[in-house]
C-alpha cells in the first residue's frame, strides 16, 4: 500500500475498501442467513416493507437467487411517502444536485473570470471538488467560541437546513411527482421561507460577535425588504390562473408560459430570489471585504457546510418556483419525461444567476433598501395593474 498524495488516491482507496466490503460481507453472511433463516417466521416482517403480499421463506430464497425479482417491489416503494421525502424528489435529491450546482457554479465562473477552476480533484474539470470539500469540512473541528450560546449556536445551521429542506415539499417537478399537494401550495411555500430571517437572527445573536451580530441585522433588514415585493410579484400568476395550487397554476400556462404576460414579475421575483438567496450583489450580509463572513464568521467545520448545503437547497427551491411560476414547469415536448423538463429549465434559471453573480458589483446597503422598497415594490403593483387589466379582458 503506496503513500496517498492525491484526493484521486484517497477516493480510489476509499472505493477499494467498499468493493471488498461488499464483496466479503454476503459471501460470509449469507450462509448464516440461510441457516439460521427456517427456524425463524419471517412473515412478521410484513408491517416493515411496502409489498402487498406476506414474505415467505421460499420467496426470500428467490430473491437471493435472483435479484431482478426485486425490481416490481422498488416500484411500488417508490410511490411510498417515505420515498418522495427521502429520495426523489425530496432531499437526497436536492442535495446531489446542490452538489452539482456548487461544481459547475466555481466552473461557470471561471470561465467568466478567464481562469481555470476546480481542476485537480477529478480528471473531468475537477468534477470531484465538492465531494474533496465535503471530506475537509467532515475532518475539520467544529470550534466553538467560548463566549456563544452553545444551544442556539448549534441548532440555528440545523433548523436552518430543516426550513430548506421543508420548501421542497411544496414544489412539483412533474404532474404526479411531488411530495405535498396543497390548494395552497404557493402561500404556504412563502410561510416556510418567512423563517429564515429568524434563524439568520438567532444565528448571528448565538454567535457573540461583533461582525456575525452587524451581518445579521443587514440580513434581516434584507430578508424584509424583498419578501414583501417577492410576494407581491406573484399575485398576478395568482389572478391569472385562478389558484394558488402550484399544479393549478403549470396547467394553466398549457398555451403559454407566464413569462410573457407578467415579464415584470418575473424581473421582480428574480430580483427579490437573488436578494433572498443573499447573492451577489445583494451579498451585504456576508461581505468578506467588511464582515470577514457576516453571520457565519464564528461556523466552522461541518456546520459551516450544512448552512452552505442549506444556501444552495434553498437557491434550488426558488429556482423551481420559478421554473414553475413563469417558464410552464414541466411543461415541453414529450420526447423527456415531464420531470427532466423542470430540472432543466431549472438548471438554466439558476445558471442564470450564477451569470449576475460573476459580472455584477454588490450594491451599497441604501441602493439595496432603496431597490427593495421602492423599485421593486413599484414594479411589481403594475404588474399587478397589468395581471388584473389581462384578467379583465379575457386574455
């Protein structure tokens, strides 16, 4: 066994180990299993899978026989809850493509900056880079200050992950793939998201600190600011499709998409998503050059990443509202499933993003609450003039 010197090196070791584990342990457990299975009734199990019929011995030993039996049941376990919140099309979900998005985000803006990126961790463009980012902050200690209040200093990156996390459960990415449906999807998906300047507070407070405290309080007059015009830029999808079900609303834009009639909210529900999101420019809470890291100065280690997994579910999330709201959701040609459909319109929602991010300046605190309490608030009233003169006339 050579010395590792590359995080190439370290996975391939890693996926080693793995290979060798998965091939031993049922080569050795197996055995047992089937010695001492018969002298056990297994038909308890039943309460524990998503099978219609009992499990018997017989049928156990036809599923270690062969494995392709076992394809009809995970179609039914895909339909279960536990599924939809866990898998696909809840976190884990979410969470590989955060992961994806972070790479191809430090890539996209090289290219931008006329620079390399993330190169060396992975042959293809450093593709491994986020998965060498999430072993560091695994292996790094999470310090915590002397002086912080330790409950809330741990459990705001927590809550905050779990509030992001929550606004998945509101956003359909097909026609039946979707963890919740509500008739008021859309209003309870803003409800959700109203937590966040709470948790940024309460963060920054737990924290004992002078820069996390100032970076808190520009996030919450922040936060503030553009939820109001956030929210008022969709009333006019509100008056135009009749409902706040946000299925409702992708089947009404069946001939076209909302794009076109409410561009001005769309501007302004873009606008307010990158001032939400806390991105550049409207990254003030956290400016390095003022605040070192704004309210998560005194974070550390893995609880720095959950807050940054956190960020990034959260930029999916109003991403795929978006997409929903505006861009006809799942709606496109029948050559893709309706689900890739708003993932890719999702993709280039937030690449778009990521575009303001790599050729704009952050804005100065006045010309922040002045865009968000007046221009944006101005906007989106006549869009609201405009959705309700459409609504009028019958268009």
């Amino acid at each position: 066994m050579g010395v590792i010197t590359t995080f190439e090196e370290f996975l391939i070791r890693i996926l080693q180990i793995l290979f060798w584990l998965f091939l031993l342990i049922p080569a050795i457990l197996s055995p047992i299993i089937l010695l001492i299975l018969p002298h056990f009734d297994i038909s308890n199990l039943y309460p524990l899978v998503p099978f219609k019929e009992r499990v018997d011995y017989n049928q156990f030993l036809k599923f270690l026989m062969d494995p392709t039996l076992v394809f009809p049941y995970l179609g039914e376990w895909s339909k279960t809850d536990f599924f939809k919140v866990v898998i696909f099309p809840g976190f884990t979900f979410a969470a590989l493509f955060s992961t994806f998005i972070i790479w191809w985000e430090r890539k996209f803006l090289s290219k931008i900056h006329n620079r390399y990126g993330p190169l060396y961790a992975g042959k293809i463009g450093g593709i491994l880079q986020p998965i060498a980012d999430l072993f560091k902050l695994l292996f790094k200690e999470i310090i915590i200050p002397e002086k912080v209040d330790k409950l809330f200093f741990l459990m705001a990156p927590l809550s905050t992950l779990a509030i992001s996390a929550a606004l998945l459960a509101f956003i359909p990415l097909g026609p039946t793939t979707y963890i919740a449906r509500s008739e008021l999807s859309l209003l309870l998906f803003f409800a959700v998201l109203g937590f966040f300047p709470i948790m940024v507070l309460l963060a920054s407070w737990a924290s004992a600190n002078k820069f996390s405290f100032i970076g808190g309080l520009r996030s919450l007059h922040q936060l503030i600011s553009y939820e109001i015009p956030l929210l008022l830029s969709v009333l006019g999808i509100v008056i135009l499709s009749g409902s706040l079900d946000l299925i409702e609303i992708v089947e009404a834009q069946n001939n076209f998409w909302f794009l076109l009639p409410q561009f001005l909210g769309a501007i302004v529900f873009f606008v307010g998503s990158l001032a939400e999101l806390e991105r550049i420019p409207f990254d003030l809470p956290e400016a390095d050059t003022e605040l070192v890291a704004g309210w998560l100065t005194e974070y550390s280690g893995m609880l720095y990443g959950i807050t940054q997994l956190a960020a990034y579910v959260k930029f999916y999330a109003l991403s795929a509202l978006f997409t929903v709201l505006f861009l006809g959701g799942w709606k496109g040609p029948s050559f893709l499933p309706p689900e890739a459909w708003t993932i890719i319109k999702v993709f280039f929602v937030m690449s778009f993003a990521m575009l303001i991010r790599g050729s704009m300046p952050r804005v100065r605190i006045d010309q922040l609450i002045r865009i968000g309490w007046v221009w944006l608030i101005l906007l989106a009233l006549l869009n609201l003039f405009i959705a309700l003169f459409l609504y009028l006339v019958g268009l």
